[in-house]
C-alpha cells in the first residue's frame, strides 16, 4: 500500500497513547475491518463514504441509520480511529469499514459511480496561507470524489471556519465543478436535521465560537 501513496499526510498521527483495549482493538476489530485498495470488497448499491471521519460519530450514525449500506470512513488521526472501533464494538455495528490513510489513494481504486452519499465533516481549515495548498477540499479532490460517485449522488461539505467557507465557496462557484456537481442547497439554509447527520464532537467545539455551514451538492 506504500507504493500506492500519492500525498503526504499532514498533521498529527496520534495525540494521547491508545489505552490497552484501544490497542486490542486494533489488533483484532480494526484489522478485520480495515479495507485494503489492493483487495476491494463487493460493493452493495448503497455506499456511503467519508473523508476524515475525526471521531467517528458521522459514519456510525450513517451504517445504523442504513444498515444495508457498506460505509467507508478515511482517516489517519489515530485516536479517531480507536474512538471509532470502540462505537463500532459497543454497538455492534457491521456495515463499517475503515481505511486509515489518504483517501485519495483509496478513490483511485475505487470503482467508478460506486459512491451514493459522500461526506466531508469540519476539515482542519489549515487557516495560514502557506498551508492553503493542505486543505483538503480542492478543486483536483473534488473531482476525483466525483468519478467514484453515482449519478444524484449527494455530497455533503462543513465547515465552521470563515476563511475555509470563502475558499470552499470560490471553489464551488467555478464553472468546472458546476459541469460536474449541482448545489441543492444555500447557506442560508437551515442545518440538516441531527437524525440526517448527528451533531459531532467537531461541530460541538465549533458552536462554541460561530456557527457550522453545510453546503449540499448533487453529482451530475
């Protein structure tokens, strides 16, 4: 799989040291369902797939709200991970998999067209101008994302970060990603509904200084 990476991950790996029934965790859940780009699995009809997962509260709360999805979370934030399988334990969840890296390098092995909800959730904003090129939201990602998704597939883009807003928004407004992608939604509208997508631990610390946009776009 280290032939296959194509971007460097930027920021923190791990924080704080995993508890031991965290590293058990990964020694036995983790590895059973972490998904391999050179050994994909069958896809169902429905996919639900989402660029870093952070805690994992999202991705849980999609596999149990559409149990007969496969859902797809990325994310090298190794606590996020811990947290996650941990979720994934308690409630005995089924339908999740977990890849731990780029997700660039899992989307270009992926299928075409296989994607039928997408997600990205409060990504860092890397808010210094010299680390703009880190964000994760870009023009040349956003239309990788969009070859692996199905046709009126949704995408679902947040951010609390002002700055981070205006760059998604100037990305969105170009016409290149309007040949591939409809806005279904402005930011005037209201938050989606917490049983569409639950209130994360992200977006909790976020409320506490300004309020979280969602922007909603469809594959076309």
């Amino acid at each position: 799989m280290n032939q296959q990476k194509t971007r460097t991950i930027y920021g923190r790996r791990q924080s704080r040291p995993l508890k031991d029934n965290q590293k058990n965790l990964f020694e036995t859940l983790f590895k059973a369902i972490e998904i391999d780009p050179l050994n994909l699995p069958e896809f169902p009809n429905e996919v639900i797939f989402e660029i870093g997962f952070g805690g994992g509260e999202n991705i849980a709360h999609q596999a149990q709200k559409y149990p007969n999805a496969l859902c797809i979370g990325c994310e090298p934030f190794v606590n996020g991970i811990a947290s996650l399988l941990q979720t994934i334990e308690e409630q005995k969840i089924q339908n999740i998999r977990i890849f731990a890296d780029d997700a660039n390098i899992l989307l270009k092995a992926l299928p075409a067209h296989v994607i039928t909800k997408g997600f990205i959730l409060f990504p860092d904003p890397w808010p210094k101008k010299r680390h703009h090129k880190r964000r994760v939201v870009c023009l040349e990602n956003l239309l990788q994302l969009h070859k692996k998704m199905a046709r009126n597939a949704e995408l679902v883009i947040a951010t609390d970060h002002p700055t981070y807003l205006e760059w998604i928004v100037d990305i969105t407004a170009q016409a290149t990603f309007k040949n591939h992608f409809q806005a279904i939604n402005t930011l005037e509208c209201p938050r989606p509904s917490e049983d569409d997508i639950p209130v994360t631990r992200y977006e909790k610390k976020a409320l506490e200084n300004r309020p979280g946009a969602f922007l909603i776009f469809k594959a076309i």
